[in-house]
C-alpha cells in the first residue's frame, strides 16, 4: 500500500509537471492580445507596432482584439478571467483611471492582474484649434473668466484624455465642461472648434498638429516631447508638476501566470523595444522610452493605482 501511494503520488506530480505551461516553450500556440479600446487609440497602435515584432521573435501569431466598452473594463476582465498560461495577454493605457473611476469592477485591479512590462510613456498634450488659443496662459484665463463655460473633447469617461484634463484643471484651478464621444468625432469637433480644447496622448494628434489642423499650448511630461519639440511643457507654461498626467502604455498578464512566463514576455517584449524599426515607428508617433524590470513595474503600477484614486477624490469625479 505504501509503494502504491508513492507511485500514485509521484504519477500526480509527473502530470502536474507537464500539465505546467513551460516558458521555454511558450508560447505554443496562438497568443491573444486584448486592448480594451478601439482601434486606432494609442494604446492599440502601440500594441499593434510591439505585437508584430514580437511575433516575429517567437514564431507566433499575436492577434489584437478590440474590446472596448465600460472605460476598457469589459476587455480587463476577459484577461483577469483567462487561463494563466500567457496565452492572453491585456494591453492598457487607462487601468488605474478605470480602477480610481468604478467603484464596482468585477475584477481586483491589483490582485487579479501581473503587470509584466512598460512599452512606453506617450506624453498628453494640450491641444485646440488652430486660431483658437496661442498659449496655455490664454486658455487658462478664458476659463477662470467663464468657470464651467469651457468644455473639453475625450474619447470617453476614464479615458487618459479625461483625467490629463482632470489633472490640467485641478492644477490650474479651472473647471471645464467634459464631452466624451465614442469615436473619432472628438478629434473631429476639436480641429473644427465645436470644443475648446482636449488633452490627448500625443499618439493620436501628431498628425494633425504636424498638418497644421490643431494647435499644441503644451505638453504633459517633465521634458518636451522628442516629437513635439517646440512645444513647452506644462511646467514650462507656467503651472504646477502636478498638471502631468503620466500616461503609459503597458502589458499584464492574469495573476498566478508563472513567474518564468512573465520573465519571458518581458524580455521579448525588451528585445521588441530595442529593434530599430520598432524604435523607428514608435519615435514617429511621440512615444517615449520607460524601461523598467518587471519589479519596477509592479511598483510603478500600484503606485499609479493609488495616485487615480487620490485625483477622483481631489477633483470630486463622481465614481460609477
């Protein structure tokens, strides 16, 4: 009987070790990439221009589905529900917004998520039309001069554009109207001038302010943008380091995916990173570089978590 029990037991840990995904072979097959907005937003291009080379790296297919919906809580919880084999992977640029935002999420933002690795900061940029405003100054004072009376253009609630204007205006002292759409009509209506301004990541406006369609008063980063360098920054502008909103664009796995898994798709997504086409691509949309392990990113993260929550109550956003 003791032999029988030590076989069956050695069997159980003989099929539990090969039932254990292995990061030396991972991944085995097809790997779904959930970016919980729609196409085209920064985050997606971000993730699309990083996936492809990663792909080619492994000898995989990653596939991007847009799952937008609730602030990207819909897409999230796909990725805190999925098996934690590395087989599905969340990229987000506004988890913690959504987190500071929902008081009810039917995941834990920290406990049910492994943030694996940064692909970069893409710095928000104070934008409006051209003719409009000529300085951050002169947007700040028509608003003290019309408090409430000004509104701003996002492509929703939550989103990075919500709270850099959030952020903008708590540290302005300002108080603005908020106009989310839910698709490209905010870009639209801000190069028209139906809205005032809008704080987008730079991602989505380089276009358009290269073309001279929108105006940039200012960007949100402690430096100016390598892609925006003419224009200054907030602090620059005349307000507080407070007024940035750091915006990052980042990849997370479910928790309990092994520890090697994790290892493994950061240092290809590093590798990634480091290819000059990549490096090329990402420079053109004003994406700059945050290098970090995966144990700076997990501090990185709970900080920011802890930093949204402190903005919806210093702004007094209602939460949902």
């Amino acid at each position: 009987m003791k032999i029988a029990r030590q076989v069956g037991l050695g069997a159980a840990i003989a099929l539990a070790a090969f039932g254990q995904p292995s990061a030396q072979d991972w991944p085995t097959r097809g790997v779904t990439v959930v970016v919980p907005i729609p196409a085209g937003v920064a985050s997606d291009i971000i993730a699309r221009v990083v996936f492809e080379q990663v792909g080619k790296q492994v000898g995989q297919s990653f596939v991007i589905e847009n799952r937008p919906g609730a602030g990207g809580t819909i897409g999230a919880n796909t990725v805190a529900m999925a098996a934690p084999d590395g087989h599905t992977i969340l990229v987000y640029g506004s988890i913690a917004a959504a987190n500071a935002l929902y008081a009810r999420l039917p995941y834990d933002t920290v406990a049910d998520f492994t943030p694996v690795v940064p692909f970069g900061e893409t710095p928000l940029v104070v934008v409006t039309a051209v003719g409009r405003y000529n300085t951050l100054a002169e947007l700040i004072a028509a608003a003290k001069a019309k408090p409430g009376e000004l509104n701003y253009s996002t492509v929703g609630i939550g989103s990075a554009a919500h709270f850099g204007a959030v952020r903008l205006a708590v540290s302005a002292g300002i108080t603005a109207q908020h106009i989310p759409f839910k698709g490209p009509e905010w870009l639209a209506d801000t190069i028209a001038g139906r809205v005032d301004f809008s704080v987008p990541p730079v991602t989505t406006v380089i276009g358009p302010i290269r073309d001279g369609k929108l105006k940039a008063l200012a960007v949100g980063a402690a430096k100016r943008a390598a892609s925006l360098p003419d224009v200054p920054t907030l602090i620059e502008a005349g307000l507080r380091a407070d007024a940035i909103y750091p915006f990052y664009t980042g990849a997370y796995l479910p928790a309990k995916t092994p520890r090697a898994i994790v290892d493994k798709l950061h240092d290809e997504v590093v590798n990634a990173l480091a290819s000059p086409s990549v490096q090329e691509r990402l420079a053109k949309i004003g994406v700059e570089k945050l290098p970090m392990t995966v144990a700076e990113f997990d501090r990185f993260f709970k900080n920011d978590v802890a930093t949204n929550l402190e903005l919806v109550k210093a702004a007094n956003i209602p939460r949902q």
